[in-house]
C-alpha cells in the first residue's frame, strides 16, 4: 500500500519527536523511508551583520541541520533511503516532490499551538492537507508540555 513515505520535518528540533516517529511507522509498514527538512531562508540583514554573505551563513546552517539530522536518525536504528536538507517554502518544496508522483504518503508534524492556530491557513501543515496529491498523516509535536507520554501506547496527557 505505502511503498514510499516522505517524513517532513522543520528545524524546531525536528519537529520534537515527528522524525523518530515517522521514520519508525515507515519502518513498520514496510516502506521507503526520505526524510526532508526546508529551512526557509533568514532575511539578509541578520546576516549581513555578522559580516558574512547570506548565502554563506544560511549554507552552513544547513550543514548543521544535515548533520543534527543525520545523528537523530543513527539512534532511530533504521535505513533511510535519503535525506535532503534544503532551503525554501518547505509547503512548495513538499507539494512539488509529492505532485512528481514519488510518494505515497507523507508525514509531517503540527507545534501544538491551541485550536486556533493548528491548522491556520498559510500554515504548512494546511497547505499540504489542503493540496497533497496523496495521503498525509499529521502528528503532534511533543515537547516539554507534553508529560507522561509513552510512544508505544500513543496515550499522553496534555497540560
């Protein structure tokens, strides 16, 4: 059914557990597993300030984030197939590799923001549901607000 899975992640942490999670579903369902992180580009005065190019400061950003991902995904203990790291729109850099017809689902994770702004359009999340050729299978971020969660139980008490 699912041959080849794209899990999404951002830079905040990545996504605080949706990488490990999804990576870990791929495995179960007997796909692919592509990991893909866009980092939209800081404007140029932050960087201009530092007395660097932008495109300098935002390559070696990148770096950083391929390397941070590249360990999280050694301690998950499975075969990714690929990692692209890349910078951009990431709900355009999404939408393009699902519409060229290379996955068959994808999974990407919401910040727990409240109600009224988990799926705030202009969201990525939002856009992808809204566009995606293909299912897309949204999971919570978890992070320190979340206690007591067990992964293999998916049960957590939010405060």
């Amino acid at each position: 059914m699912y041959r080849r899975v794209l899990v999404a992640v951002d830079g905040c942490e990545f996504n605080h557990g949706v990488l490990e999670r999804g990576v870990e579903l791929a495995e179960l369902l007997g796909a692919e597993v592509h990991v893909l992180c866009v980092q939209e580009p800081p404007p140029a005065l932050q960087t201009q300030i530092l007395g660097e190019t932008p495109r300098e400061v935002f390559e070696e950003h990148l770096e950083e984030v391929r390397s941070r991902i590249r360990e999280a995904l050694e301690g998950c203990g499975v075969r990714v197939e690929s990692l692209e790291v890349c910078g951009g729109s990431p709900a355009g850099v999404i939408l393009r590799l699902l519409n060229e017809g290379r996955f068959d689902l994808v999974v990407l994770g919401r910040h727990g923001r409240g109600l009224r702004h988990r799926f705030r359009p202009g969201s990525t999340t939002h856009r992808v549901l809204a566009c995606a050729p293909c299912p897309v299978l949204v999971l919570p971020c978890m992070d320190e607000k979340t206690i007591g969660m067990d992964r293999k139980e998916g049960v957590g008490e939010r405060v």
